[in-house]
C-alpha cells in the first residue's frame, strides 16, 4: 500500500470553493479519497460525483479505469475506489461478505428517554421508503442490517459515540440511531432534533447562541474503514471542522479503533450481504 498526496476540484464541481480531495491510501486496483461533506443539491450520488470527478482530473489517461465507489457514503469519510471491473468484483465480494468494518462518529444529544447503556446493537432490516427520500425499517421487504453503537464521550448534554457496521445499507446509521433512542445533532428525517450550533462549543471566543448553526445536517462523519485490501491499518479521515472542534475539546485523548472485539463481533455473521 502507498500514499498519495492530493488533487483539487474548482469552484462549481463540488461546491462554490476549490476543495482539497486528499489520497488516503492507494493500492492494486484499490483507492480510497477524504470524501468532503457534500451538498445537498448534487445531481448524482456523492461518492459517484467525486469517482467521476477524480477519473476526470486525475486518471484520463487511464482508458481501462472504471474507478466507481464500493459503498455509496452520503456524509464524509474514506470513500474506496475500484479501477476495473476486475477489482470491484473482488472487492465488493470481500466487502459483501463482512470482512470490512466502516466505523461513523455521531454526535448526540441528550435528551430525556436517552439510553443508559453505553454500549447498543441495531439489527432491524433496512428497506428504502417507495415514494419518499428516506428509509424504513420493514421485516417484510427490508434487507439484513447490523449496527453496534458505542458511547466515546459526554459533555454539556452532548455525547458522541461511535456506530461501527460491516456492510452499509441507505441510511442505515442514522435509522438505527433513532431506533436506538439517540438523537444525532440535526437530524430531520428520523426525528427532529437541534443542529449543531456555536453553543455547543462554548470555549469558542467568537459570540453565538442557538441561531448559530455550525453544521446544518445530521452530524455524523464515516471515520475509518477496515479491510484486508487496505492494508492492516484503517484508513481514516478527519472529521469536518465543527464536530472536530467538539471532539477535540471533550475527546483530546483522541478516538480509538479496538479492531479484536468489534471484528470478532462482525465475523460471526459471514453470509453474504449482497
């Protein structure tokens, strides 16, 4: 496995400012790139938009590279990359079959009828809503889903917790949350909670309250991904600026990745997810 450094988009191709699209780890028909938060009037798929955008600028002159994404990520974190055909086939297969661990960090509010445990599971089948942009939890049409919830940190009635799933179904993570009682921080479709805002950051020296919305969507951000195509260790990325601000303030220790439990946890269940 090898690292590259990065490649920039200009204004218009992902938002109104040039953006820094980071290499995160590269390998035989394997790439993954810091997907950036993405707005919310993209005309394609995110992870889609930013495979097209990076065979575009930087591979064109690549005629054999496909270079689609394995997983769909509607938020930012690593997004991995396929060259051919060839290599998505053998990537999707390991991915479909449990070996890979995608780990999100959310920030949740404490609320009244929060959970006490410290440690949840979710594994309520995950079917997409015909006529509307959301998903639902259907025993009938649902396909299998498996999330395990884990508290990292509190503080000022916020706590972020880490939600670790072996395979990735349309807003499986932030179904289960609300299935689970937690309240990420701006979540309006599975429930309607505050965004994130300045006063939640009070060590913050610029003034703001409530009306200062720091991030306007559901907080949550992928922050590494495991697999035996990656290399031993998981590729990580930074969180966007408010919730590293938070996490930074509450959680300086930093954020660990106990691989032994949560694979054991995952690798139990080796069927196909495909």
């Amino acid at each position: 496995m090898t690292k590259r450094s990065s490649f920039f988009l200009p204004p218009g191709e992902w938002t109104d400012r040039s953006l820094r699209i980071t290499v995160l780890r590269e390998g035989p028909g394997v790439l993954a790139l810091g997907q950036p938060l993405p707005p919310t009037d993209l005309p394609e798929p995110p992870s889609r938009l930013l495979a097209r955008l990076y065979r575009e600028r930087v591979a064109p002159s690549d005629p054999g590279a496909l270079w689609s994404p394995v997983y769909d990520l509607p938020t930012s974190g690593p997004v991995v990359l396929a060259r051919d055909r060839e290599s998505r086939g053998r990537l999707r297969d390991s991915y479909g079959s449990g070996h890979w661990i995608l780990r999100f960090l959310l920030l949740v509010r404490e609320e009244a009828g929060s959970p006490g445990e410290d440690h949840l599971t979710c594994e309520l089948p995950v079917a997409r809503h015909r006529r509307e942009p959301r998903s639902l939890v259907s025993h009938r049409t649902g396909k299998k889903a498996r999330t395990r919830f884990r508290k990292l940190a509190e503080a000022g009635g916020l706590a972020l917790w880490e939600a670790s799933t072996d395979f990735l179904r349309p807003d499986q993570v932030r179904l289960h949350a609300a299935e689970r009682g937690l309240a990420v921080c701006g979540e309006t479709v599975y429930g309607q909670v505050a965004p994130l805002s300045r006063a939640d950051l009070p060590a913050v020296r610029r003034p703001g309250g409530r009306e200062h919305v720091l991030l306007d969507r559901p907080a949550y951000h992928l922050h590494a991904v495991q697999a035996p195509e990656l290399g031993a260790e998981p590729v990580t990325e930074p969180a966007p600026k408010p919730l590293r601000k938070w996490i930074e303030a509450h959680a300086p220790e930093g954020i660990d990745l106990p691989a032994g439990e949560d694979r054991a946890f995952f690798l139990v269940f080796p069927e196909s997810r495909t």
